[in-house]
C-alpha cells in the first residue's frame, strides 16, 4: 500500500560547499521501528536501512540517517550534490510513504572587485565601464549608485547578466559611489568603487547684497558645481581685482566699491569656465540680500 508522497516540506533546499545540510520528514517516531528507509539521489539510491544500513560508496561518512523519522544529514557538500532526493518508507504494517525534494549546492562567494579602465574622465566626453568580478557560485549582481539601485538609462547599459555597467558618455551625475551587490542563497558579498568624473563649472552664483548702506561691510560669496573645485577671480567693473577665492570682501561700502562685481570660476582639468554677475547698490537702509545665477551660458541678474 503506497500512501500519498509529501513526508517532506517544500523545496528547494540550499546548501554551501563544505557545509552541512539536513532532510527533514515530517513524520513522528513510530510505536514500532519503520521496516526500511531508504534514500535516492537523482534516481540512484545512496543509502538502504533495514536491519543494516547500505551506504553508497560515494557518500560514506558522509550521511547519517536517522531511523526514527527518516531523516537525512548530508555533510561536506559538493557541488555535485545538487540535484534530486527521494525518501521511501516502509512502516511496520506495510504502509509504503514517499517526498521528494531538490538541494541545490552553492559555492561561497568570495573575492569581489570592481574593476574599471584607469584613466581621467571628463563630463560629456569621456566614457568607461565598471566590471563586478567574483569567485563562487554569482546569482545575482544588483548595481547600486550612492545607495539607490542603478538602472539603465540615455547613458547608462547593463551587459552581461549586470557584470558590466558601461556609462556612456559620463555625465556629472556619474560621479560618486558604485556598489555592486554579488549573491546567491547562503552568502553575499559587497564591493565598492568610488568613480570621479571631472565636470564643470556648473550653475554657478553670487551670493550677497544686491543693496547696502554706506561704511559697511559687504561679503560676497560666488559658488559652483565643479569637480575638481574651480579656481575663482573676480572682476569689478570689467576690471581684474587681486582677489582670487570664492569670497570678496568689502570692508567698507564706499562710492567707488558701488557697481558690477564679476565671479568667474574656472575648471583646471576640463578647461571649462562660467562667470556671473551681480551689480551691488547703495542703500540708505538694511542690506538687502540678491544672488545672481548662470542659466544656460547667460547671465542672469536678480536683485530684491
């Protein structure tokens, strides 16, 4: 009499190489021991017990059974355990049981890099690619940019199961922080690269009074996106001044200080510069706080 299979849970088991696993019935110990238990993997049986235990030679000392329930321990797992398990139980009345499950065996993840081509990277002419590399068994390479998950885009491409990110050009918002994200089901592994790409100039601004009273201070502050950091100068009036940071500071609102102040930022490595300009007043009362701002290569004056 053969009873309905499902004396084991669902599967698919996952092991790891050198590890342990066990095939768990989920029958109880019986009043009287079972007749036989015997196991097969993929069609072949590995282990017989009925009044002796019958050991396969490729798996001695590596399984044990327990009589009890039917159970199976597997231990030192190779790859070559992947595959297909049967249990058949005879009990003491003749009552025939049976379940059937998959393992599938994986191999530690070890040995992550990314890999990618040496050289400088320039904003809208440069391109490159990133390449996720590992040892052991890789079923999933997720890419993640400054924590938020990469996906494809105009000038982004995933090749090769998600082993290689190809930016193509690279654009300011290519700079920052790589991670690929290497799995399978018993182990993960995380590698990072933080990749520079050398933009701009961009969007850049002076910040500071568009109006101020006579004999005070005034502090002018320009500031732009750019990898590397520009270089500043300024101009007052069309003319150079000696000053050579991002901050201009007048120390004494006079006649002569009131016009156009000029910020140009300059970019070393992509030769690439953007000014603007904010045009400074006299007032007869409190400062009153402007900003200009470069849009689209012109110069944008704004005043309150």
């Amino acid at each position: 009499v053969c009873a309905a299979e499902g004396i084991l849970p669902p599967g698919p088991l996952s092991g790891a190489v050198a590890g342990t696993v066990k095939f768990t019935t989920t029958l109880s110990p019986p009043g009287r021991p079972f007749l036989s238990v015997s196991w097969s993997f993929n069609g072949t049986k590995i282990i017989t017990s009925t009044s002796i235990n019958i050991t396969e030679p490729g798996h001695t000392n590596r399984i044990s059974l327990d009589r009890t329930t039917g159970s199976l321990e597997l231990r030192q797992l190779v790859l070559g355990d992947s595959g297909d398990y049967t249990v058949t139980i005879i009990e003491d009345g003749g009552l025939q049981k049976q379940g059937k499950t998959t393992l599938n065996v994986y191999a530690l993840i070890t040995g992550a890099t990314i890999h990618s081509p040496a050289g400088v990277l320039i904003e809208d002419q440069s391109s490159t690619n990133l390449t996720c590399e590992a040892f052991g068994s890789i079923r999933t390479r997720l890419w993640m940019k400054d924590g938020r998950p990469l996906h494809p885009s105009d000038s982004v491409s995933l090749f090769l199961d998600n082993r290689t990110v190809y930016l193509h050009p690279v654009r300011s918002s290519s700079h920052g922080t790589y991670q690929c994200h290497v799995s399978n089901p018993v182990s993960t592994m995380t590698v990072t690269l933080n990749l520079t790409v050398n933009y701009g100039p961009h969007n850049i601004s002076i910040f500071g009074p568009g109006a101020a009273t006579m004999g005070h201070k005034v502090t002018l502050q320009c500031m732009a996106a750019s990898v590397p950091p520009p270089n500043f100068s300024w101009m007052f009036n069309g003319n150079k001044t000696h000053v050579n940071t991002s901050v201009y500071v007048i120390e004494k609102l006079e006649a002569k200080s009131i016009g156009n102040y000029t910020c140009i930022a300059r970019n070393s490595v992509t030769m690439k510069e953007d000014s603007a300009v904010l045009n400074l007043k006299a007032s007869g009362g409190a400062p009153r706080w402007s900003f200009s701002v470069l849009v689209m290569g012109g110069l944008t004056l704004s005043g309150l």
